[in-house]
C-alpha cells in the first residue's frame, strides 16, 4: 500500500482537456464574437433570459467552422422552380373502329336450306320476308321448312324495287323454276324488241 502511495505521489497528472467549442473560441475570437451577438439577439426577439452556459453541454464543432444553423450573410431571395418542359401530343377524332356486321345475303336463289337455316342479314327491310320464312327482331331472313330459296319482285306497289324471299317446297321446285325461267325469257325479249 505504500508504494501504490508513493507512486501516485510521484506520477504527474494530466489537465483535464478543454471542450471543442472553447478550442473553436480560443482559436478564433472573431467566431465567438458572432455567437454572442447572435446569441443576445435570439434571446432578446424571443423574450427569453440567456440560458445558464452550465444547464446544456456545448456541441461538438470542427475548429475554425461556425456551427450548423449559424447564419452568415443574407439568404437568396430567388428559388428556381422547374416546369414541365414535354411537349403536348396532338387529338384526334378518328383512331377507333368498330367490329364487322357480316350482314347480306347467306343463300342464294336455288340453294338448299332446312328449319332454322339464315338466308339474309340486314339493318331494316331491304329484302321482306316471304311464303314459308321468317323474320327476327334484327330483320334477319331465315327459312321455316326445308326447301329451295326463291326471289320474287314485291307485288304491293309501295313496295316497288324491292325483293322477296321465299322458300319453296322440294316438290314444287320444278314447276316453280320452270315458271320463273319463261317469265325471264318474256322479259328480255321484250326489252330486245323495244328500241
């Protein structure tokens, strides 16, 4: 134990060093300066009395810096704001399309067709229903037997132009093709004798 004593007694101790913020002051008086007339003006805006040195520990600084937040000259005036700089794509009314109707006729004169077969697709009545056909709420032309397709003129006046759709029986096919090719035949030679 006396040695440990005498050792003690003997051994030089080392001062206790300064914090990094008086180091800052000491080695240069012009930052110290700044902060005690920025620290009075704070606190006298604010109404506050000076706090106490001793109720806060001093913040860590790099020497010959002032610290983060000190303000050193007047801020910009000026903030850049970018825009959008892209340029606007042009409209158009165009650029859609709608899908296919597939309207028309689906049998011709003289085709085969039984119960249910279509015989024309149309917008309205551009070809009217006939003996043993039907019509949809669509206006489509579809057969009710089995049978041959049959085109006739319209016999109601009003209805001038415009065709008929029938649908006749195999048994009668013959006789009614026969009477259809001689009323042809009656039609072109009267075309041909008239100048």
């Amino acid at each position: 134990p006396t040695v440990r004593a005498d050792l003690r007694a003997i051994t030089p101790r080392r001062p206790e060093p300064l914090p990094v913020a008086q180091h800052a002051a000491a080695a240069d008086p012009l930052i110290s300066f700044v902060r005690g007339v920025d620290h009075e003006r704070l606190c006298a805006d604010r109404g506050r009395r000076e706090p106490d040195p001793s109720d806060a520990a001093p913040s860590p600084q790099t020497p010959g810096l002032p610290e983060l937040g000190q303000t050193l000259g007047p801020a910009c005036s000026s903030i850049f704001v970018r825009t959008a700089t892209k340029k606007q794509g042009g409209s158009s009314n165009n650029g859609r399309d709608s899908n296919p109707k597939f309207l028309g006729i689906k049998k011709y004169g003289g085709e085969h067709v039984i119960p249910g077969n279509i015989i024309a697709r149309q917008r309205g009545t551009k070809w009217h229903c006939g003996a043993n056909c039907g019509i949809g709420v669509d206006h489509t032309v579809y057969s009710l037997i089995s049978g041959r397709v049959h085109f006739t003129d319209a016999k109601n006046p009003h209805k001038r132009g415009k065709k008929v759709i029938n649908v006749v029986p195999h048994e009668q096919w013959p006789e009614v093709l026969a009477a259809a090719q001689a009323r042809n035949a009656a039609k072109r030679a009267k075309k041909e004798v008239q100048p």
